[in-house]
C-alpha cells in the first residue's frame, strides 16, 4: 500500500469559538489550508463541535479531510483535543460535554460571539450557552467517555502555562491512557523535551492552535494509508511504516 | 502551628490524619497550578489548593507536603475516592473544608502560619 504525507493542523477554531477572528469560517479556513497545502485539518472549537459538520462539508468539495472535534476543558483546566473519525460520535461527545458544563449565558460583550455557520460561512444562529469555561469532567474521565466513543484525546498545548496537563496538574497523571501531546509553535520538540523531560517517549505534534487564519502553519507532517483516526494512532505509535514528524 | 492542629480547626473536614501530628508547620503555599506548586513549595508546608485530581496527593508527596487543604469542597463525596485512597496510601495528609482558599488561609495566619516567603 502506497503511502500518503499528509501535512496536517490537528487544532484549529472556527467562529464557534468566541476568542476566534471572524474570518474563522468554513470557506476561508479551506482556502487557506490550500494556499498552504495543507491536506489534513481537525476542527477544535471549545467544548462544542456544532461547526465541525461545515468544515467536513466545506473541507469534503476541496478534497481536504477534516476530522471532526473539540478542545475541551476539564474541571482541572486542562485543555484537551478530543478527535473523532465521524459527526456523530463527535456530536455524541457534544452532548456529555453540554451536561457538564455549567447552564450559564455566554456574555458576548467580554469573550466576543459565538456563531454558528454552514459550509458557505453563512450565519445560522449564536450558540448563547457560555462555552468558554470548565466543564465538570476531569481529565481521566475525558480520557475514558472519548475512547469509549472510538475517539483520540492529545493533551494540548503542554508547554503552555496555564490550561496545560503539565502546568495545572504538574506531573502526567500515572495511568492515563497518553500516547501523544501537543506542544506550540514557539518551541521544537527537542526543546520541549529538554524544558519537561517527562515527555519522552511521548509523539509530539505541533500545532497552530489558529484563532486566525495566518495561525495555520500545517507543522505537522503525517504519514499515513488515509486521513482516518485509525490511521493517526498508527502514525502517533510509529507502526505499520506510519509517521509524525514536526517540520 | 503544628500540623496535627490543624483538624481541630473549625470547618475543616480531615480525610486522612497526619502521621506525625506534632510537626511543626514550615510554612504556608497557595496555588491550583501544580507546576507551581511543583515549582515553590517544600517540606512541611501546608498546601491549600480548590484541586482534587490524584495528582495533589503524588505532588504533595513528592515534596514532602505536611498536608493539604481541599477548599470549596461542600461535598466531600465529590472528590475523587482516588485522591482519598492515594493519600492513604502515601500518608499524606488530607483536609477539606467548604470555606473559600483566602477564608482558610487567614485562619491559618491567625493562627501564626507564615507563607513560605515571609518570616
């Protein structure tokens, strides 16, 4: 079976999210991973999945896989991107989240709006709920709903000081089912295993975390049979001939 | 104040006793950032933080913690059985309270406790 290097950005927020700009719509995110060559895109607004299907939509015309999912924040305020191989799971996922989240209105004067678009970027409603908060899941829980529902859970950002497994619980918890993090663009992998040597042994991807469309970088370099979860996790564990590299 | 003290302290739930009740409290640390923690605190420090992942137990092990105080806990069944039985385990010693972390750490400098970068 011949192989596919597939350059990849696994962490990406649409206008869903309210810290992202509003040129983060389905159309413009495709356009720019093709200016880019990116060939492989996740979505990951936070705690919520209600634009993955129009990125999927919008992705699916261009010939871009998109992975459906979401950066979810756990009661400890660890970041985590849960990814999916199809929508419904993802949207399965969506709804534990939705009941672990604290019922409150999103205030849209202080984190900005949270919209709702289709594969045009045309607007369909605000999502008023506040999603930008902890929900009440800590992170083992994450781990074990996610994978029980076929998904993959990378902790993000690590190197980061807040909102990181390794800033708000210090040590990686022992158990955890961890074959991946992510770490930012500001540091190499070989300078993050330096500054937290408790990541080796660890895949490490980098991505843009794009709040903007210039956040797009596509660092991550994938080699795989196809774009599909099952075909990630091979490339995360090395196997089969499948590989990250972090260019 | 010494660490065995610090049950009798009202509002304070204790989960798991100090082993050795008569040590004398080091000092005092503040923070729900366990790399902070990780970072700053040291031995026979009182530890007040609004976490309850396992990892408090194996930080405050690590550091050789005089103990820890879970705040905002009304329900003590909300936290996870893991810490508790890790705490056991580790003997280290465990205590909450459903006061607020600034509350309970102003008993504890009335009650003479110094944080870790005064006195």
């Amino acid at each position: 079976m011949s192989l596919l290097y597939l350059p990849a950005e696994f962490h990406l927020h649409t206008v869903l999210s309210a810290c992202a700009e509003i040129e983060m719509l389905p159309p413009l995110i495709i356009r720019q991973a093709q200016k880019l060559g990116i060939q492989w895109l996740a979505v990951t607004d936070h705690n919520s999945a209600e634009n993955a299907g129009a990125l999927i939509e919008a992705g699916k015309r261009a010939g871009i896989a998109v992975l459906p999912g979401m950066e979810v924040q756990t009661r400890e305020e660890v970041h985590l991107l849960c990814l999916f191989d199809e929508l419904e799971p993802a949207l399965a996922w969506q709804e534990q989240v939705y009941q672990h989240l604290p019922d409150l209105p999103n205030r849209e004067e202080t984190f900005g709006s949270q919209l709702v678009v289709d594969a045009e970027g045309e607007f369909l409603r605000f999502q008023e709920r506040l999603l930008q908060t902890s929900t009440s899941l800590s992170v083992e829980q994450v781990f074990t709903m996610v994978e029980a529902l076929g998904g993959l859970v990378i902790p993000a950002h690590v190197d980061r000081p807040a909102f990181s497994l390794l800033a708000n619980l210090g040590i990686i918890p022992p158990g955890l089912h961890i074959t991946a993090a992510e770490i930012t663009p500001r540091l190499t992998p070989a300078q993050a295993l330096e500054r937290f040597p408790q990541l080796a042994g660890l895949t490490l991807i980098t991505n843009g975390d794009a709040h903007r469309l210039s956040e797009m970088a596509g660092r991550t370099l994938v080699r795989v049979a196809e774009p599909t979860l099952a075909e990630l996790r091979l490339a995360l564990a090395g196997a089969d001939g499948r590989k990250v590299w972090v260019t | 104040m010494k660490i065995g003290e610090v049950s009798r302290l009202p509002d304070i739930t204790t989960l798991v006793l100090p082993r050795t009740p008569e040590q004398e409290i080091s000092g005092g640390y503040a923070s729900d950032l366990l790399s902070c923690v990780m970072a700053r605190a040291g031995a026979g420090n009182i530890w007040v933080t609004l976490q309850t992942h396992p990892n408090v137990v194996a930080v405050a092990s690590l550091l050789d913690i005089a103990g820890v105080i879970i705040t905002e806990c009304a329900d003590i069944a909300k936290i996870d059985a893991a810490t508790i039985e890790k705490a056991r385990e580790e003997s280290v010693a465990l205590f909450a309270t459903p006061l607020t972390t600034f509350t309970i750490i102003a008993r504890l400098a009335r009650a003479g406790v110094l944080g870790i970068d005064e006195g």
